[in-house]
C-alpha cells in the first residue's frame, strides 16, 4: 500500500475497504493533461516568486514531462491507495524527480487543485461542444437550403394545422441550435475562472502571483474569494442546465425523425448506415439513433439533479461529497457530445419526401384559417369569420371533400361575400406565401433567414 501524502496526523493505515470506497481515481485519471498543466503552471510561479530555486522548478517540470509521457502511452500504473489523480502524480513525482517532489504542493491545497482541474477540463470540453453546435447548425442550414420550395403540415397539439414550408422547419431548430450555442458560450465565461492560489480556504501565506498562474494557463480572470473558489461548483450546474437545455432540442428534433420515418407519416428516409433492423422481422428498419438521443435525455437531467442535489446543502467551504461531482460530469459531457456529433453525420443522410409532404399538406383543412382571413379582408370580423368557416368545415366534412374542392355556390351558402377568387386565395403556395409577418413561413422570409444563417455561421 503506497505511503499517503498526509500520513503525518495518523496513527494507523487506511483500512482497505476505505481505500475503495474512497477513491476516485477510476474516474478523475481523464483530469491528467489538466492536473499536470496546472501543476507545472504552479512550479514556475514558485520559482518566479523566489518560493523554490529555478533549479528545483526546472526538475519538477521535467518529472511532470516525463509523468505525462507515461501517462499518455498507457504506461502509468494506478494504485486505488493513492485515492485521486492529484496523489498519483505527486507520488509518482517523488519516485522520478526525488525528494524536491515533496515542494510542488507548496501554497496549494488539493481543494483549489481540482477546482483548477474541472475548470480547465469543462472549459476544452464547453468550446468543443461549441463548435460541434456550429457543424449541427450548419447541417440544418444546408438541409433548408437544399429544400425551400418543400411544403408540409405544421402541427398544434399533433394535429395538421397551417401549412408551412419544411425550410422554415428546419430553421425552427436552428434558432434552438443557435440559443444553446450563445447559452455555452455565456457559460464559458463562467468556467474560465482561475482558482489556483485560493489554497484548502483561506488563502496562502506565500508571496504567490496568481494573474501570473492565470495567464501562463491562459485563464482570463482569477476568483474573488477563496472560500468562494473552492466550494463554486455554479459553473458546473449551469453547464448541466445548458446541457439539458441543449438535449431537450435533440430530443424534440429525434421525436419528429423518428415520427415522420414512419410508414404513416413517410415524411422523411433515415440512411441504412444510420438505421438497424429487427432480429425477428426482416421488413423492419427502425430509427434506432434518434430513439436512443431522445433516450440520452435523461441521463443528461439526471446529472444535473444530481449535482444540483449535491450542492444544495453543503455548508462552506470544500467537503468531499464534491467529490461526487465528476462522474456526473463527465458523462453528460460525453453523452452531449456523442449526440451532436451523430446528429451532425446522420442529418445531411435524410431523404425528403417532399411529394408526401406536399400531400399531407393538402388535406385536413389546413386552408380554413385562410378562409376566415379571406372573408376578414372583406369585413367580416374575425370571431364571425371563424364561425362560418367552421360551418363549412363541418358541411364539407359530411360531403368527404376539402374546402377547395366546394363549389362556388356551395361555399356562397356560408356567406355571400365569398367570390370566385377565394379558390386562389385556398392554395398551398398562396397560403405560403402570405403569411410574411416577421418570422413567418413566407418563401422571401425562409430565404433571408437562410441567407441570415449563412453569414452568422460564417462569421
């Protein structure tokens, strides 16, 4: 059993059980790249300082190289005795560098150590899934663009409702795409707080140049208050709420693939290579991707009830239920990343069916609010409108037929103001392009959002 770095203060062994229950090692290893950049951050601020000689900070960084060399073949071997990353590599920093190991911890604790690592962690993983949601919003863009005379239902309460264009659809995702974008990038601000120097709680007696740490790290600013910077875990509940927020638009955009995949909806074509089939049925070709993101949702939630659990009763300043914090973490940052980056290859695959779409789209009535806006264009108020119209409604529902299929006089028995023109005013494309109310599903309008959307993401 390795000897522990605080083995001072007692009077006995950790029992093994307690060695086990205690570690973190077997998820806290991926911190290694940030520990180590920390800690050879920290050993040139030492010697800066005039804290340790040049020498004995040059011998550290060298041990520290060497550790991550290790670390990074696969090399380094892990001991559930030495409990976190932060006291593998230390002791493994004694063995390499010899006895002035022991001055690396010098005007720091293992509390601003890890508050150090997560950051520095979350801040890589934040600006990746950044950019993963400019590829996504960009997929979404070109699938728009590819697309803009293709019109389908829109849907209320998953009934057919007005008819839309499938761009304007798609672009509804974009703007979601793009809030979560803007919500980690506010984030990021957040995390890219430097900790380092806050030491266990209250500070350090040592003459240590913080804003030196911060910018050999490239941090862009330093915490405020000690007790704060270790005990802050804000940044970590608003990257999970972020990512939440970030998987609820994913999940809503898996429920539509996987609703119009099917053969009643048959809106869109998943690509074999992002679909699987049936291990009984050999017709089947099941939207297994976006069912199994809609699925990921909740392990995405899950951590952020769970850290926000964590957090809601802890007295200052560090305690070690924070260590429960990571695994959370990490896996909703790998699961956030896993299902951008599928969503991003398996979007530009989709086949639109735009005849299917298009026939959707012309039955069910999806006219008769154009009609009311008809007879309100020659002034009739709209609740009365809407009345005579649903009275046509409901005649033309007892003959089988839609409302542009009545005859002229057919449709004078609800109002007299009815003209031959309404059967213009009835179709799909005049329907379309009408509603050119700001944000509306008008072609011109789809277009300059698309156009809007290209110079956004290019800039």
């Amino acid at each position: 059993m390795a000897e522990k770095l605080w083995d001072g203060r007692f009077s006995e062994k950790t029992d093994q059980s307690v060695e086990a229950f205690t570690a973190s090692i077997a998820y806290d290893r991926r911190l290694y790249p940030y520990d180590i950049a920390g800690s050879t951050a920290h050993c040139q601020m030492l010697a800066r300082a005039g804290i340790i000689t040049d020498d004995e900070a040059n011998r550290l960084v060298t041990g520290l190289e060497t550790i991550k060399g290790e670390l990074d073949r696969g090399e380094f071997v892990f001991d559930d005795s030495l409990e976190d990353i932060h006291m593998h590599i230390e002791a493994r920093l004694l063995e390499v560098a010899g006895k002035v190991a022991q001055k690396l911890h010098t005007a720091r604790s293992r509390n601003d150590q890890v508050a150090l690592d997560v950051r520095m962690y979350l801040r890589d993983e934040t600006r990746r899934i950044i950019e993963l949601l400019q590829r996504l919003r960009t997929v979404l863009v070109d699938l728009a663009d590819g697309h803009r005379d293709v019109v389908m239902p829109g849907y209320t309460h998953t009934q057919r409702a007005q008819p839309v264009l499938f761009a304007h659809h798609m672009m509804a995702y974009y703007e979601m795409f793009t809030r979560d974008q803007a919500r980690f990038g506010d984030c990021l601000g957040r995390i890219d707080v430097m900790p380092l120097g806050a030491a266990a709680l209250a500070g350090t007696t040592y003459p240590i140049d913080r804003a030196y740490v911060a910018q050999l790290l490239e941090f862009s600013s330093v915490s405020a208050n000690s007790m704060d910077a270790v005990s802050d875990r804000d940044f970590a509940m608003e990257f999970l709420a972020a990512a939440s927020i970030g998987m609820v638009h994913l999940s809503r955009l898996s429920e539509e693939l996987v609703l119009w995949s099917t053969s009643e909806f048959g809106f869109i074509t998943l690509a074999d290579a992002f679909a699987t089939g049936s291990s009984i049925m050999p017709q089947k070709k099941n939207p297994d991707i976006p069912e199994i993101v809609r699925g990921k949702t909740g392990r995405v939630f899950g951590a952020l009830t769970a850290l926000l659990t964590l957090m809601k009763s802890l007295p200052m300043a560090y305690n070690r239920d924070m260590q429960e914090d990571k695994e959370p973490l990490f896996d909703a940052v790998d699961t956030l990343k896993a299902c951008l980056h599928i969503n991003v290859q398996m979007i530009p695959r989709i086949t639109v069916n735009r005849d299917t779409m298009r026939r959707a789209a012309s039955v069910g009535f999806l006219n008769a609010t154009d009609m009311a806006d008809y007879l309100v264009g020659r002034g009739m108020p709209f609740r009365k409108a809407h009345a005579c119209v649903g009275n046509a409604v409901a005649f033309a529902l007892d003959k089988g037929c839609e409302l542009d299929q009545l005859a002229l006089e057919e449709l004078k028995r609800f109002s007299p103001l009815i003209n031959a023109d309404i059967f213009d005013h009835l179709t799909l494309t005049h329907m379309i392009d009408r509603r050119q109310s700001l944000g509306g599903t008008a072609t011109e309008n789809v277009a300059r959002a698309i156009g809007d959307a290209r110079k956004a993401l290019d800039g």
